[in-house]
C-alpha cells in the first residue's frame, strides 16, 4: 500500500495564517502586561490590589481552560481563534476607557480576567489546530515554533507599548493592545480549515467524549506525564519572579535587572526551532529532560551569585534551558491526545500546566517567607531535577512516531 509521505508537508505553507494571529496576539499581551500593575494605581488601587488585577489574567486563562475545550468543540478551532481575539480586542478597549468610568478599577479587573479567559481559548484552540494540520512527523517543530512565536511577541510588545506612550500616556498601550488583536482576528480568518474526518461506515457518528470520561481514561497520562508538565511550568514561572528579586536582593538597581532579564529572553528566542528539529528527529527525552536539568541547576546557582557577571551567566543558561523546551508541554499534550476527545484532553492538560503555573511562585514565596530568599530559590530549582526524574521515566522513546 502507497501512503502520502509526511516530508511532502511544508510548514511554510501554513505559517502565516497559523503563526501570524499567535504573534499578533502575543504582542498585544505584550503591550499592556508592564502597564497593567500602573494602570491600577493610578485608579487608586493599592499596591497588593494592583497585583490582584495582574494575577487575574493567569487566574482567568487557568480557570476557563476546561470551558475553552467545549468552546473550541463547538464552534471549531478557526473561529474559536478569531473570537478570541476579537473578545480581547473589545476587553483591551474597555481598560483603555475604564479612567473615563466612575470606579473604574472594577472595569479594568474586569477587562483583565477576560483577557486571560481569551487567551485560554486562543491557546487552547491553536494547539489544536496544529496538532491535526501538521504531520506527526513536524509536530514537535510546529508547536516549539509556536511556543517561540508567542515569545517573540511577549519580548517585542512592551517596546511598542512603550513606544506609543511617548504620545498618548499609559492609555496608548491599550490601544496597542486593541490594534494587535484586531489584526490577529482579522488574520485568523484566513486559516485554512482542517479535512473533515471520515465518519463510520454505517454513518452513525461516533460518541462525543466528555470532561469527565477524557480525565477518567486518560488519568494514568495525567498522574505521570502530566505531573512533569506541571513541575515544569511551576519551574518557568518561577525564574520569572527569581531574576528580579535576586538582583534586588544584590543590591542592583531597575536598569540592570532589566537588561540581566531581557539578554535572558533574547536566548530564551533564539533555540526554539533546532530543540523542536531534535525533538521530531530523536524523541522528546533529548529536550524534556537537559531542559529541566539546566533551568533547575541554574536556579541553584543563582543564590551562589553576588554581582551582576554571576546572575547573568545563570539568566543565560536558564534562557537557554528554558528556549529548547519552547512548545514542549503543547508537544507531549499533543501526542498523548486522543482523535477523539482531543480538546477536552488538551483543556484538562493546559489546566494542569497552568496550575503549576500558578503554583510555583507560591512555592517561591512561601519558602522565602519561612527561610530566605536564597532557600527559596533553592526549592524551585528541585522542581528542575524532579521534573526531570518524571520526564525520564514517563516519556516513551520515540512514541510519537506511532502514526507511521
């Protein structure tokens, strides 16, 4: 029997119309995450408020990732993409006139969970998407592609936030914001739609799946493999608060922990595409588990560092950790994914990422108010070392080749 080679499939072919909406939407978060925390101060929140209102775009991307698996159901992945888009256009336009609107703190908390609940099914629905467009055989490259586009995005937006409040105030990254979901939406239309799937031979269509069915028959992924998705993302949300405070803790001031953050990013950008080559070619242990290792032995040498040469040569290498596993979470939801049940499983997959999300600055601080700092740091670089443990036990060599 004669089948269709899968190396016929181009990724160019689909990038624009796939990765174009990701980095317009990614660029409006961009824009309007370092003003957020501003914004609610100058409505006269506190500064604990303040956070609250930042935190409550993970909070709404975490909680509705279940809902977004049914939405993505509903109406397909193309216009669950543009929808989202669209919903956050309008959400970034109401923190834009929220000044304008008498208690006007409540209009932008508002605004601010349905962006995270927008982002949920943007996400959510362009993993999908991918993981049925592209070959098994290019999975690992298309979705590392697109965890590195999301980065490219969050890196450049709050340049152009800051650039456009030079002219109109904190206000104009909001409508910066608002321009680069529009355009993501108006992209997304263009995304070509995916081949129907062949029904059964007796026509009678198959049974759908539920929330509840998907998490009971795949609940052994979910204990194993999805517990290494979990320390990882505890892990990647960490070093995100552990390079500001440590440079703090050295005494440095805004600019060099800045630029010590920022160089780290710029890493972070520049591997994803070769670890998503070698992922496809030699199976995801050869990321998963040196990326867990590097980012958590970095986290260790952080407290070790006492200037600003010993804290960047340890942002380096957990940017490089961190750049080689870009789309590695999607890739392994992705794989264990079954054809049918696929969203609901990946809805309860990004929940349980996005619960380690959440968790690990909670570690982070928790530890740091028992102990210290540097212990603090310490804890969240274990999670690298246990991530790791659970990646190399749990990852079946080579499984996604299964297909063919």
């Amino acid at each position: 029997m004669t089948t269709t080679r899968p190396a016929a499939f181009s990724l160019r072919s689909i990038a624009v119309p796939a990765f174009g909406p990701a980095l317009l939407f990614s660029i409006g978060e961009g824009a309007i995450l370092p003003v957020v925390a501003l914004s609610a101060r100058d409505r006269g929140a506190s500064v604990a408020v303040a956070a609250l209102i930042v935190t409550l775009i993970g909070l709404g991307s975490w909680f509705f990732n279940l809902p977004a698996s049914l939405i993505t159901l509903k109406f397909g992945e193309r216009w669950a993409i543009v929808g989202a888009a669209a919903a956050s256009a309008v959400a970034l336009a109401a923190a834009a006139v929220s000044p304008l609107v008498p208690d006007g703190i409540w209009l932008l908390a508002a605004a601010m969970v349905v962006v995270g609940m927008a982002a949920s099914v943007f996400s959510l629905a362009r993993q999908k998407y991918l993981t049925e467009a592209v070959p098994v055989i290019l999975r690992a490259r298309a979705l590392s592609t697109l965890g590195g586009v999301n980065r490219i995005g969050i890196f450049i937006g709050p340049f152009i936030g800051a650039a456009v409040m030079q002219f109109g105030g904190i206000t104009a990254a909001y409508w910066a914001g608002v321009v680069a979901m529009a355009a993501a939406a108006a992209l997304s239309v263009t995304i070509p739609d995916l081949a129907a799937v062949p029904g059964p031979a007796d026509g009678t269509p198959a049974p759908q799946p539920t929330l509840r069915s998907v998490a009971a028959s795949h609940a052994g992924v979910f204990l194993s493999v999805g517990l290494g998705v979990l320390l990882l993302s505890a892990l990647r949300a960490s070093r995100q608060v552990v390079i500001p405070l440590w440079a703090e803790h050295l005494g440095m001031d805004a600019t060099q922990a800045s630029l010590i953050y920022g160089i780290s990013g710029a890493i972070d950008m520049l591997v994803f595409y070769p670890a998503g080559k070698l992922m496809d070619r030699k199976g995801r242990q050869w990321v998963a588990v040196p990326s867990t290792l590097i980012m958590g032995t970095a986290m260790l040498l952080i407290p070790l560092s006492t200037g600003f040469v010993g804290l960047l040569l340890a942002a380096l290498l957990i940017g490089f950790g961190n750049g080689i596993s870009s789309g590695l979470n999607m890739t392994l939801g992705a794989d264990f994914s079954p054809d049918n049940g696929r969203g609901q499983f990946l809805g309860l997959w990004r929940f349980m990422a996005d619960a380690g999300a959440t968790g690990g600055p909670v570690l982070l601080s928790g530890v740091t108010a028992a102990a210290s700092l540097g212990a603090g740091v310490g804890a969240t670089g274990v999670l690298g070392f246990a991530a790791a443990a659970v990646f190399a036990i749990t990852i079946p060599r080579l499984r996604h080749r299964r297909n063919y």
